[in-house]
C-alpha cells in the first residue's frame, strides 16, 4: 500500500511508546517527535505537521495516560482524527449517478496520468454496470488520440476522436453529443495537458469547457511532486472550476502525503487514487478508511468488499462460516488470498485488517496451517526465502496472533452481507 514507510513508522513511534514504562512527557515528545519526522518524510508540508503536533499534545491528557488508560489507544485514536481532518476538505462538487448523463472533464499537465486515468475512471464504472464513453479533445499532442483510442478499445469503451480536426472544442462537442444520443451516462472528456505556454493551456480549458458544460471538472495530479502539489492544484483551481482530484502515481515511493496534504489544503477532495500502470490499479480514496489503514487499524469495509469481488460465489459462505467460528488459520489466510493476491499484492489486503502494518509484512507466502507449529528453523527458513529478517518474521507471527484472537472474538458473530459493513467496522476500529 501507499505510503506503507510512513504507517509503519508512525504505528513503530505508538508501540515503542506504549512499552515505554512511564509515560510522561518526555515519552510523548519522543512519540510525536519520530511521528512529525515520518510525516515530513512523506513530503507532507511543515506547517500542516506542527499543528497536527500541537492539536494532539492539547488533546491528549497526560493524566489520563497516567492512570493505566489504553495509552496507544488514546494517541492512536488522536492522530487518526488530526490525520483525518488534515486530509478531509469535504465533499466533491458533484457526483455522477449510474443511468442519468453526466459530463465528466478530465484536467491535468502532461505526464500525470490524465488520460491513462480517463480510462481507469471509465473502466471502474463499467464495471458497476455504468455506460461509459470518452472523448479525446486534446489536439495538441500528436498521438495523443491514439493513446486515448488504444486504451479505449483494450477496455471496450465507446471513444470519439480526430486525426484531422485541430479545434478542441469542436471535437469536444461533437463527442459529447454523440454519447448523448448513444445514452451514455458518463461521456468523460480527456483535455490537453501541455501548450506553448501555461496561459494558452488554460484558456483552452476553459473554452472546453464553456462548451462543453461539464458536470464535474476532475484535476488529474502526479503525488510524485510532493509540496508543489499545492500551487499546481491551486493555478488550475484558478482556471476552472476544479470540482474533485484524482492522484496517480501512488505506488512506488513514500512521499504521497505531500500531494494528498495539499490538494486537501486546497480544499479539493481526493475521490480516486492510481496505484500503477494498469487498468485496474485504481482505488476510491475514503479519508477514514485509507488513514486506519495507514495506522495499521484495518479496513472492514474494504476487506469485506474484496471478499465479495474476488472469492468466487460458492466459495464465500464456507470462507465467512470459518471466519464467523473464530477458525481463522494462515492455511485459511492463504487459500483465500490466492484468490485476492488476483486483485492486488498481499500487502495491499493485509493492510486492510486491523492490526497489520504492511511494511512489516515479509513478501513470501506462509505454509503452515497452525502457527504454533512455527519452530526456529521454520521462521528462519520463511525469513531467508522471503528476504526478511528473522524479526520479521517474528513480528508478523506476534501480529497473526492478534488478528486470530480478533477474529476468535468474532465467534458466533453473524458477517454482514456486503453494503452493511459500517457497524463491524466501528466496532472493530473501537
Ligand atoms: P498524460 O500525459 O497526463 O495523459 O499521462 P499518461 O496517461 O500518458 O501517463 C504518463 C505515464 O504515467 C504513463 O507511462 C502511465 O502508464 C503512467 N501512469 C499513469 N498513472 C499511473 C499510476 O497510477 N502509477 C504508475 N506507476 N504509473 C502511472
């Protein structure tokens, strides 16, 4: 998962400090010292850290750690809210519904993944039964349309263009009312993303779309530029009417925070996030859910989600009557992620249960159906197949056996069907 350095050192930061034996201020400070470290890291801007780090010492009562209270929890939850609230500026200014047209612009600078991006949008919704086109109105870059066209037609999706035609706005327009006619409920228009100069661009941004009457501009933004993402989202903000942001890129390397801290500065909601090249690398991005995976605090509703989509029908009431009998093994962890590791690396899913912090997950695969049975060879032999440390090893043991006791407490409990997750998900993240 994305920015996994960061969850991993910040859950690190809240474990050395819940061992500590006294906690006093000092330990706290030392907390909160390696956590602004980690953020700062992670790109995220300087100021946004100092108040995070100012708003949780105001909340957090050192009496309270004092009196034997759940001290990891306390903090914990603290940043979770602060890293909440700095990521969350609200709702998007528009959302498609499935059946009814909406015209979605795509807007962006070359090289961040704009029409790679047109495509996974298209893709995504497609796939949830939605009728998609897109329309390549960006006339400036040769091959631009051909890329546009290839994507298209690999994912099936309706396309309109022009080798010939050189006015944007001309082709912008005729594709949206084709689809209109075709009854596509998401035309999505792919503008340019370079010109001779910055102005050129822009106005051509707006004349598209003064024309073309978008429902929803989205700003397409590469995460790999860290703190510049603040005056990029703010200069197309400026232009047009920015209504939503997608950030690709996040894969890779640890510095996302700095684009996702200030496209939220900017008052813009992040909705999507690309996670590689491939259609399907492509998440909804939920504030809450991606910071409780960050902190290593799960995701139900996500896990539960991928269930549905991935383990085939036939299999899923066996998998979720072995998981509601608390008889959760890594035999059984194994088996059914086959199915998701389909869907994403292991890491990724991982992330989404409570307790695992995915940089501390070793990449091989466990074979063992009872972890009990996990001698010094054993862990030594996954160590050195997996390229680990042994002490990785033994911390994501340390951590199976949490998440077994977390599902043993989950005995009898009946598992929500899928679109009933947020009452599990509460109680799980309490
Ligand atoms: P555009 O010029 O903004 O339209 O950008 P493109 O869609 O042509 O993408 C530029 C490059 O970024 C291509 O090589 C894409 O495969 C790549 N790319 C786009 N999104 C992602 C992503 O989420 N992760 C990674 N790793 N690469 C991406």
């Amino acid at each position: 998962m994305v920015l996994a350095q960061l969850g991993g050192s910040i859950s690190r930061a809240l474990q050395q400090m819940s061992n500590a034996t006294i906690i006093d201020e000092k330990a706290l400070n030392d907390c909160l010292n390696e956590i602004t470290r980690a953020l700062l890291q992670a790109d995220v801007q300087f100021k946004l850290v100092r108040d995070m780090q100012n708003n949780i010492k105001k909340i957090v009562n050192l009496d309270d750690l004092a009196a034997g209270h759940n001290k990891r929890r306390i903090i914990q939850q603290a940043i979770f809210n602060e890293l909440c609230k700095m990521l969350d500026p609200g709702k998007p200014s528009f959302t498609p519904k499935k059946g009814k047209t909406s015209v979605v612009m795509f807007v962006g600078l070359q090289g961040s993944g704009k029409t790679t991006t047109c495509t996974k949008y298209a893709y995504y919704h497609q796939k949830k039964g939605w009728k998609p086109a897109l329309v390549c109105a960006d006339t400036f870059r040769a091959g631009a349309f051909d890329q546009l066209k290839q994507n298209a037609t690999k994912a099936k999706i309706p396309f309109y263009g022009s080798y010939m035609e050189s006015d944007p706005v001309k082709i912008a327009v005729e594709g949206v009312e084709r689809f209109k006619q075709e009854n596509c409920d998401l035309i999505i228009v792919d503008t340019s993303g370079r010109h001779k100069q910055e102005v050129a661009l822009f106005e051509e941004m707006r004349q598209v779309s003064e024309a073309t009457k978008p429902d929803l501009v989205l700003f397409v933004m590469d995460s790999s530029i860290g703190q510049a993402a603040f005056d990029q989202a703010q200069a197309f903000k400026q232009s047009v009417a920015v209504g939503a942001v997608i950030v690709t890129k996040m894969d890779g390397h640890a510095k996302g925070g700095g684009a996702l801290s200030a496209v939220a500065a900017t008052k813009s909601p992040v909705i999507f996030i690309g996670t590689g090249e491939h259609m399907d690398e492509f998440e909804v991005f939920d504030v809450k859910p991606f910071v409780s995976r960050l902190l290593g605090m799960g995701d139900w509703s996500g896990f539960m989600d991928k269930i549905h989509e991935v383990v085939p029908m036939d299999q899923q009431p066996e998998l979720l009557q072995k998981l509601s009998e608390g008889n959760f093994t890594l035999r059984i962890m194994y088996e059914q992620f086959q199915n998701i590791l389909k869907m994403g690396p292991i890491g990724q899913v991982f992330s989404m249960l409570p307790g695992f912090s995915q940089e501390l997950m070793p990449k091989g695969q466990l074979d063992s159906t009872n972890p009990k049975l996990m001698n010094d060879s054993r862990i030594m032999r996954i160590a050195r197949g997996s390229g680990r440390q042994v002490r990785d090893v033994m911390e994501m043991l340390e951590e199976y056996k949490r998440l077994a006791k977390i599902w043993s407490k989950m005995k009898g409990l009946k598992i929500p069907k899928k679109g009933e997750m947020s009452a599990l998900s509460r109680n799980m993240n309490a």
